[in-house]
C-alpha cells in the first residue's frame, strides 16, 4: 500500500445500536475514495470508517468526470464492509442523498431551493452543488462498498458547459468541513435507521418529496443516445420511470437532463 498522510485528527461519532462513526481528518489527499479502496482492497479497512480531506487533490464524480475541489469544501468517503454492505448497492443514492438533503437543509434560510436529481446529484437554485459515488468491490471474500460525497461549500469549480452552485451562493453562517461531514453522518445514520425499520418504500416517498417533481419533463443520456420525456417516479428498485411518446420506459443508467433537448 503507497505511503499515506497521517490522520490529523479523528472524531468518534455516536450511531444508534452503540455504533460510532469514525472520521478521520486529512489536510490534504489526492481522492478520499481511493485511499479507502486502497486499504480495503489490501484488507485494511474498517466498517463506519469516514475519510475527510480539507483539500482534496485528485476527486473524481461520476461517469468519470473529474471533481476539481477550488477549496474550503467537503470531501469525505465512508468505507463499509461485512454487515455494513448490507443495504443494495443500487439503494444508496437515495439513502445518502436524503441524509445529503437535509444536512445541507440546516444551512440555508429555506430548503425550497434545493432538489434532488436522479440518481446521485443535489441541485441549488437549478445548478449541481453536491454528488454521491458509489464504488463496490471485495477482499478476501469480504464484500466492501465506498459511499463518496462531494459538496461545494465555499466555491463552486469553473468547469466549462456547466452550471454549478456552492452553499455560500444563498447559506448562512457556511460550516468548516469538518463540522458538515459530522452532521452528514448523523443524518446518514438517520436515514439507514429509517431504511432498517421502514423499507425501501420510505426512502422512496422522502426522496420523491425532495426531488424534481414527477411530470417534470427530463431528458436521459445513455451513452451516445438521448430519449425525453416526462418523470415518473421510481420504481420499488430505484428504477427511473420515464413516461415517453411510445410507453413507460425503465431507465437504469444515465445522466438526467432537466432541461432537454432533441427528440426521443
């Protein structure tokens, strides 16, 4: 395993059943998903271990986009393993952006500005300001699963063609990463606790209430093709529900476009 910053510092974090969250604090690190899939794959992680990099060097989002970190806001990854790889793979966007929601919530003078977007992203105002990436794999048989989330809390990156939003835009009183990172995983205890108890289908109505409204019209890229149309909700699986010209239409993987373009 490549040599590694020490931690400097870590915060236990209490979880409900006993459990805690341990976090660790890093000045600077190239990704905090990386680091936790390194010492997974090398059989060194632990279930609830969270890394948090003040600066973070080399992030990645989803479809292999680079997440540029300007500075001053979150990075943070969460190794899970064993028990804790429990909740489908296919589930997690919706748990940790309910838990992504409202920690950011607490922070803004109303949460009528902030909307869910399929599968993984939080939009301000219209504009991305947070993301989720889900990574999976195993050791030793051992199954393991890196939750990664990214939020602009200070600045947004420039990134040509695309519009992005940082909390300081409209918060108040803007936290440290740190201090956002513990409230993140309280609330994703919140929402695992709501999953444990309640099923899929709880988390699936709070998510809609937070997200685009159904009937929004959307567009879906999948690779080199794009169909529109209107959203429909979710299925009972986190399936996208795209009603179409031609019939309902499940759509597993893509991007969303809010305001698309093109025909179907």
């Amino acid at each position: 395993m490549p040599d590694t910053p020490a931690a400097s510092s870590t915060i236990r974090i209490p979880r409900a059943g006993g459990e805690e969250w341990q976090l660790e604090v890093y000045e600077r690190l190239g990704s905090t998903s990386d680091l936790c899939k390194t010492r997974l794959e090398a059989g060194r992680g632990a279930n609830g271990v969270a890394v948090l990099a003040l600066e973070q060097t080399a992030g990645r989002g989803s479809r292999g986009r680079e997440w540029t970190d300007p500075g001053g806001n979150l990075a943070l990854s969460i190794m899970l393993t064993g028990q804790g790889t429990d909740v489908p793979v296919g589930l997690w966007p919706f748990i940790a952006g309910l838990a992504l929601y409202e920690a950011v919530a607490c922070f803004l003078p109303t949460d009528k500005t902030l909307e869910l977007k399929w599968p993984n992203d939080l939009l301000l105002a219209g504009r991305k300001m947070a993301g989720i990436l889900i990574e999976t794999g195993a050791a030793a048989d051992v199954a393991w699963q890196v939750i990664g989330i990214g939020v602009n809390l200070r600045q947004a990156p420039v990134i040509a063609g695309r519009e992005l939003a940082c909390l300081a835009d409209y918060g108040q009183d803007v936290p440290a990463a740190p201090a956002m990172a513990r409230i993140m995983l309280q609330e994703l205890d919140t929402w695992l606790v709501r999953y444990t108890t309640s099923g899929f289908d709880a988390i699936r109505t709070a998510w809609l209430e937070r997200a685009h409204p159904v009937g929004t019209p959307i567009g879906v890229k999948a690779g080199n093709q794009q169909f529109n149309g209107h959203f429909y909700g979710l299925a009972d699986d986190g399936i996208l529900l795209l009603q179409t010209p031609s019939g309902l239409r499940r759509v597993v993987t893509g991007e969303v476009l809010l305001a698309p373009t093109g025909q179907e």
